[in-house]
C-alpha cells in the first residue's frame, strides 16, 4: 500500500529542480543578454516590413540597424513607406525628413504580340534571364520585353503582370521598391517620378531601318519629337528618344508629334474623358450645320434666295 510520503517525494524534488533551473536561467540571461537599442526598435516601428531592398539594405531590420547607429543615413530611403514613414523616422531621430519623392516603375517597352513577332518558337525553362543568353531571346526585338514574368516573380505587391506578352504596371499597387527593375534582364523597367507622365514606350537603339522591320511602333530616331518640344525636354540618344524628367512639362505635344506613337501620356488622376456635347438651342434659334462655317468659325451668311426672272 502506497503511503503519503510516496507521492510528495516526486513533487518536491520536480519542485526543487524547476526552482534551480529558473535560477540558472535568469542568471543566464543576465549574463548573456543582448542590448536592445530603443532607437532601433522605434525605427523599426516605422517601418512598413516590406523588406523589400529599395532603402539599400538587406531589409527593415537592417535599415533601422543602421539609422541607429549613423544618423548621418537619410532617413526617407524607404519608398514604399513615403514621406509618413521618412516623417515617422525623422521624428525619432531629431533630424529632417528631407524631400520624398515619389515614384513609379514603368516598362519602356509597347511590343506587344500585334506589334512585333518571334523569330523562334522556345520551350525551354520560362524564365527572362535564361532565354537572355539563348540568342538574346525569342523575340524579332532584341531590346524588348522578353515576356516570360521575371519581374512578376520579384514583385511583392502584386503591381507587374504579363499582358499581350508585355509586362505592364499597375500604378496604383506599384511601390517603386525597384526589385523588377532590378530583375529584369533586358533593363527596360525605369522607376520614374510620379509626376512624369509622358513617357517614350520603347527600349530599342537600333536603327530606324530596323526598327521598323521588327516593331511597328518602335522609335526610329526621327527627331520630330525633339524638333516640337519648347522646353527642351526630350532628345534622340543612341537612336531612341529620351525625356528629361526635370524639364518636361507634361503637354503632351511630343506625343502628338511622333509618327510612330510610341510616346504615351498618362491621364492625371480623376481625369475625365472630354465628351462633346451639341450646344442648346434658344427658343426660334436655327441649328448651323458644320459645312455653314468659316474659317473664322462664324455661320456663313445665309444665300440670298434666287431672283425669279419672267
């Protein structure tokens, strides 16, 4: 028959033992403690844990690491995060935010699958960067997008996707962290100024000659552009025409201007499409039908009728 004795024996020596390894571990964490920077940890709260590399560093962790240690760094590095997150920083640091600006990826590439053509039929491993070096690619174009998603694969935010064998961005969703730019193999995906709203959609420094073989609205290099813009704002480089962030104005005349209407405009947010609308008429007032006007814009005066002759 079991006595008291048998049983509280066990459970004080389990008692005993969970006493001296809490001791020990205490002491272990004393000793082996690492310090916390609170500075670090209020960064890091600022941060949005994108950990995407735009900033520079291997991620958040690492960018509030260094804003710690150097307050020297900017602090409004992080993009996705924006100017709230620069201010966030800036207020733990004691030290301006500085200016954010911001921006947006933007493929310079319009050669969709009705616009250009392969000249080899490949099914090997989908990827961008291996078809790169197999012959520079499927494509008649050896400068455009090559199609197969390896920006897609990069993006955290679901902005770039495939479509008509172009990858295009979504704006709305793209934080400009930069990692498809940073991917893609052919260097046609530029992180651009929010506020640039005109941009040339083509990567390609061939020859007008050739361009015009291989996409039908590759830039050609025809200086027509460049021969209509009044800020000096766009100029034909290595046979592709290139716009000067800082001085375009947005007006959109070089967009009108290019033969091969490789020059896009961005409608402002909220825009609306401009819907014509037939003028009301006043009470007894006659309609003027478009042959009836001038050059001067003004109704023509109205025929005199014929005189009848007896």
């Amino acid at each position: 028959m079991l006595t008291a004795s048998a049983f509280v024996t066990p459970v004080l020596l389990t008692v005993i033992t969970g006493l001296i390894a809490g001791v020990l571990l205490t002491i272990a964490a004393k000793i082996f403690a690492v310090p916390v920077d609170e500075t670090q940890v209020k960064i890091r709260e600022c941060l949005p844990g994108a950990n995407c590399g735009a900033c520079g560093y291997v991620g958040c962790d690492d960018y509030a690491a260094a804003l710690a240690k150097d307050h020297s760094i900017a602090p409004n590095k992080c993009v996705p995060g924006g100017a709230s997150a620069a201010a966030g920083i800036a207020a733990v640091l004691g030290v301006d935010a500085g200016a954010t600006e911001e921006k947006v990826a933007k493929v310079m590439c319009s050669g969709t699958c009705d616009n250009t053509s392969t000249e080899m039929d490949y099914q090997g491993y989908k990827s961008c960067a291996a078809v790169k070096g197999f012959f520079g690619g499927p494509g008649v174009c050896k400068f455009g997008c090559i199609g197969l998603g390896d920006c897609v694969k990069a993006c955290k935010f679901d902005a770039i996707h495939v479509e008509d064998g172009v990858a295009k961005v979504d704006r709305d969703k793209c934080v400009a962290c930069g990692a498809c730019a940073n991917t893609c193999p052919q260097k046609i995906i530029d992180l651009l100024p929010k506020t640039s709203r005109v941009t040339v959609d083509c990567s390609s420094k061939d020859m007008g000659k050739f361009v015009t073989k291989a996409c039908k609205v590759g830039c050609i290099g025809c200086k027509m552009c460049e021969k209509t813009c009044k800020f000096d704002a766009i100029h034909v480089v290595d046979n592709l025409a290139k716009i000067d962030p800082e001085k375009c104005k947005n007006c959109g005349m070089c967009a009108k201007a290019c033969p091969r209407k490789i020059i896009t405009v961005v409608p402002k947010p909220g825009a609306k499409p401009i819907v014509k609308v037939a003028p009301k008429l006043e009470e007894g007032e006659v309609a003027v039908k478009p042959s009836e006007i001038t050059r001067t814009g003004a109704p023509a005066p109205a025929a005199e009728p014929e005189k009848k002759t007896e």
